[in-house]
C-alpha cells in the first residue's frame, strides 16, 4: 500500500535454403512447433526470485545463491506433481512433502501399497502409511472440539502429514492424555509432544508497513486487495473490529474495517480510502519491493518468508498446514505452522513462498534471537471468506496473455482447491495446487495448476 501523492538479399537466401533442406523432410515438418507450455516455476515466477528473498533464505536456511534459487524452482515443480500424484490416489493419498537442501526431493504418501507405482513413475518416493489422512482429520477434529475454551495446556494441534499421526503440542504429558481422553480417540493415532512455549497474538505490531487502528494500536498490512472497484488490504483479525478506523504508517486518514474475525479464525480486511493505491509489493529488506505473483499454497517442507516491522525479513519453512492453536483469547483454527521467527511488532505482516502470498502473522513463540515457532492464517480462505481478489504484478505469472474461452465453473478471483474440476473452452480439467485464480491463469494455458482430463 503506498499513497498517491507519495537485407532483402539474406530472405531470398534464407528461403532457398529452406526449400532445399524440405525436399528431404515430410510435409508435416514445415508446420512450425506449438511452443512448449510453461513449467511450473515459470508460471509462479519461481525461476525469477526477488533478490531480497533469496538473501533472507540463505542466511536464515544457510543456502548458497544457486542453492536458494534451485530450492525455489524445485518446489513450484514439487506442487504440481504433488497435486497431479494426489488426484491419482484419490483417497488413499496421504499427504506429500518436500526434502533436501534444494527440496530436490519429494516424499508422497499413500495407504494403498498399489499407489506406490504411480508415485515412483512422477519421480516422487512412496511412503506406505497406516493412517487415512480423513481419519486422522476427524480424530483431530475431536480433539479441538473437546479443548475448546479450555485448551491453554494442550495449546496446538496439528496433523502431521510426515509421521502420519495427530500431534498433540502439551505443557505435560499429563495435559495431553487427558485431552485425547476426553475427546475419546485412538491413542495410537496422537503423537504428544511437552513443551512450555504457549503461543500468543503478536499484538501492536507494524509489517511491512504499519497502520493504525482508532489512534490506539498498531498492525501490519498484509497484502493488497481488490473488492470490486474497492482498494484495501488483508490483515489479522486481532489487529481491529468491524468499523475501526485507521491511519496509514504516515499518520494519514487511510480506511475502515470492513470485516474482522478473532478469535475462531484470524483475518481481517480494511478498504482504503482515495488517497491510497493498492499496489502488488511487499516491504522487503532495505525497503526494495517484493512483488507478488499469486497465491498459490505452498507445501510442507516448502521454504517460507516473512515481512514484518520489528524483525523485518526472516526466512524459515512450513511444518504442518491446517493447524490449531489456542490463545489466551481463544482458539484459532486452521493456520499453517512454520518455523520463522517472530516477535510482538510483527502481526499481521506478509508470508510468502517465492513469489506466491501465504498467509498473514497471527500469533507465535520464542523470539528471532534463540528462533521460534510462528503461524499464519492462510490466504485463500481469507480472500474467498470476504469475496477478494489478491493484487498482483502484471507479467509475473510468466504466462501467455489471456484470451477469449468459454468456461463453466472457472472464474478469475476465485479460490480453486486440489482436485477441483472445472470445464474451460468445452475440455475438462482437474485443480492441481490451491491457489487464487488470475486473468492469465486460465486452465489450457497453465498446466502447472491445471490437468487436462
């Protein structure tokens, strides 16, 4: 968010030759090659990183320049073989990570030793699990329902998708076993894991940059929006209520809560007044810009990075999404757990993978001297929640220009999970990655999201 006032004779040579070299040919090799689609690193922007990303990734992951820029590319193509590999297992996948310095490598789970074919065939190891990823869902499910209010000493769940179990964060063994008691599932299905860290909402904060809330609190913008013809910015749900008012980091009269929730989930969205222009940047590291291709959602394992006011850029990667974790004000559902620090001051500022948006700071523990563990609310459910379209930077995506089609369940602006269906141009396709919809994201052109069925 920033202000506004802030030689004729090479032809005839070339085509003679032409004429010579097609006597020995089939009339099929006259017709020009259909140009190669896109990879996948290419329509996310991957293969052209920020460079204030890739130094924050190599001091806070301890890569080398070609390491972080090899890691990047090989995680956008992990997302599609992942989506493509769970599309295949249907029911039996269980979850898929990515591993290695480079993340060259990719781990898929399945519980149906018939699947590990297909999945060595795209290139990914197999791992033979004992536990469906539905009922490890619904056995965590359980164990929110029964911490709910009263869940201080079992403050974060989380299904792990690596150890195929429910993990169970606890201050005592003694918590835990009386949670998953109480919520009356299979032991054999709970990792417990005892440490002291409580999580807390990282209150008065500033992000990439700060805004203020009634002349009273301070928070961080998140990323920019469009409502409509409406210009805003996602943010945390703690940082305001519903008609707050804000300021902008220059102190002058920017926007309104438009919607807010906290606890339950924590997202918020604030409309900007005339005097502002969403823009499709992200404050970095020595106030250069990140620009923001999308949102397409990252895997476990994935390298991450966050942008906030009193730590500024720090890097890290995603242990678990769809994670659980209670505040003193109440528990917060479905955030992604990663290992970026974080301290209060930096609430609300921007997560991202590469070029991709995540997610918006929501709470933490531990600080980014000794690190710690941080969560975010995920940005695609935010943006479907209030009906938002992520701002971008035009080209980013790296794909051809949007033409005419006629589609039948796609639309631009809307959020698409794995394994959605949509039918474009009268040809079927099956969503590969979660991910935000854009104009030049169609589904023939970015094979990278989409499988043609």
């Amino acid at each position: 968010m920033v202000p506004r006032h802030a030689g004729r004779a090479a032809r005839t040579a070339l085509t003679v030759l032409g004429a010579v070299a097609l006597t020995a040919l089939p009339a099929a090799a006259a017709a020009e090659p259909p140009a190669p689609a896109p990879s996948s690193a290419q329509t996310l922007g991957a293969d052209r990183p920020s460079a204030v990303v890739l130094r924050a990734m190599q001091r806070d992951l301890r890569l080398t320049g070609p390491q972080a820029k090899a890691r990047l590319v090989n995680e956008a193509e992990a997302g599609t073989r992942a989506g493509r590999l769970q599309n295949v297992l249907g029911k039996h996948f269980a979850g898929a990570w990515v591993h290695g310095t480079t993340s060259a490598g990719l781990t898929v789970a399945t519980t149906d030793a018939a699947g590990v074919a297909a999945i060595k065939a795209d290139g990914a190891q197999a791992k033979v699990v004992k536990n469906a990823l539905k009922d490890l869902n619904t056995a965590k499910s359980k164990l929110d329902a029964a911490a709910a209010g009263k869940s201080l000493d079992t403050p974060v769940r989380y299904v792990d998708v690596r150890t195929n179990l429910v993990t169970v964060q606890a201050t005592s063994r003694a918590a835990a076993d009386k949670l998953i008691a109480a919520a009356g599932i299979d032991r054999r299905l709970v990792e417990v894991k005892v440490s002291a860290d409580r999580p807390r909402a990282l209150y008065d904060v500033r992000g990439g940059d700060a805004y203020y809330i009634d002349d009273k609190a301070r928070c961080s913008v998140g990323f920019s929006v469009t409502k409509g013809e409406q210009q805003g910015f996602a943010s945390a749900g703690h940082c305001g209520k519903a008609g707050a008012k804000t300021t902008g980091f220059n102190k002058v009269a920017q926007g309104t809560f438009e919607a807010s929730v906290f606890p339950g989930q924590d997202m918020s969205w604030v409309s900007v007044n005339s005097e502002w222009t969403a823009t499709p940047a992200v404050k970095g590291e020595g106030d250069t810009n990140v620009q923001v291709a999308g949102s397409v959602q990252a895997l476990v394992g994935a390298a991450i990075c966050r942008s906030g006011s009193t730590t500024g850029w720090h890097c890290g990667t995603i242990e678990q999404h769809d994670t659980t974790v209670s505040y003193a004000e109440g528990d917060i559902n479905g955030v992604t757990r990663t290992t970026v620090c974080a301290e209060p001051g930096d609430s609300g500022g921007s997560y991202m993978s590469g070029t991709q948006a995540q997610g918006v700071t929501s709470g933490g523990s531990g600080d980014c001297k000794s690190g710690g563990i941080t969560f975010h609310q995920p940005v695609n459910p935010l943006l479907t929640t209030y009906g938002l379209t992520l701002k971008t930077a035009p080209g980013q995506s790296g794909t051809p220009a949007p033409e005419d089609g006629q589609s039948v369940g796609w639309t631009t602006g809307r959020v698409y999970e794995t394994g959605t269906r949509v039918t474009y141009d009268g040809v079927s396709y099956q969503c590969l990655q979660t991910h935000q919809a854009q104009g030049a994201w169609q589904p023939r052109l970015t094979p990278a999201l989409w499988q043609r069925l």
